[in-house]
C-alpha cells in the first residue's frame, strides 16, 4: 500500500509534481508577460488583468459581486475598474436588476485586448510545444487536462455535461 505522506511512493511522485508543476508555472509567466507586453502600449496589472478574465466569463457583472469573486473591498475594486474603464478595457451601465447597481462588461478594446493577448500566448507556446517529441505532447495534453480538473474540483466548479470547464466555455 503506498501512501501518500512525502518519503513514501505515492508522496515522492505528488511532490515530484508539484515541484515541475511550479516550475512551469514560473516559465509561464515569463511567457506570459512577454506577450502581455507586446499586446498593449498600457500592459495591465495582474489583478486588472484577473478582472479582465471575469467580465470575460461572467458578462454583465456588478461591483459587489466581482468584490466578491477577487475577494476585494469594494473601494479597491471600483478603483480598479475606474483605471480600466480609462483605458477604455471596461463599459460600465445601468443595471437591470437595481437601479442602485452599474453593471460591468468587456469593451470591444478590453475583449481586443484579451484576444491579442492570448493569441500571443498561444503562439508562444506552441513554439515551445512544438519541439517536443509527439508522444510527450500528448501526455502533456492528458496531463493538464487531468490538473485542470483536478483544480476545477477543488475549487468547487464541476464541469458542465459537455465535459468543458466553466473557462473553456467563456
């Protein structure tokens, strides 16, 4: 029986994952910021950025509610969003709901500005991607489809029917 304490097997091989794991991360980022600076002459923060990522998924959105989802004070989050509307990234209008609420959405800039950069990133990738040999390119794509679900389950989000996690559908 191995079990799952490090020293052990089943330990040896978790931490063994989690050390490449973080280490692809840390190359991912530079990856990442290289296209995100490319893609616009005013790069975004990394928090800008994640608030980019939600009003892309989750369209129209209100202040309290992605507060909530950063887990941010309202003030930070409407100051935020005050930068990013200047940059012309954000729309902000009426709600439906209340008239007391704004509702948030993805200009066409901002949803440009989403799409250049993740098309820069996919590009640098598959730059990298392509010098691997085929058979470790598909236990790479087994492999992360395997952590992304295992963090979708961590973080309380099921996949749909489809079998497509939330941000594949977004």
């Amino acid at each position: 029986m191995n079990d799952a304490r490090v020293g052990t097997p089943a330990g040896a091989d978790r931490s063994a994952a989690a050390h490449a794991a973080r280490e692809v991360i840390e190359l991912l980022e530079v990856l990442w910021n290289k296209g995100r600076d490319l893609t616009s002459p005013a790069p975004v923060s990394s928090s800008q950025l994640r608030v980019l990522y939600i009003l892309d998924r989750d369209r129209p959105i209100n202040l309290r509610t992605l507060g909530d989802e950063l887990g941010m004070a309202p003030s930070s989050v409407s100051r935020m969003c005050d930068r990013l509307d200047a940059l012309g990234y954000v729309e902000r209008s009426p709600s439906t709901a209340s008239r007391r609420e704004l509702d948030l959405r993805l200009s066409s800039r901002g949803r440009k500005y989403l799409e250049d950069l993740r098309a820069r990133r996919e590009t640098a990738l598959v730059k990298v991607i392509d010098a691997m040999p085929p058979a470790q390119r598909a236990a790479l794509a087994t492999g992360l489809s395997g952590f992304r679900r295992a963090v979708e389950v961590s973080a309380g989000a099921e996949p749909d029917a489809a079998g497509e996690s939330p941000a594949e559908t977004a």
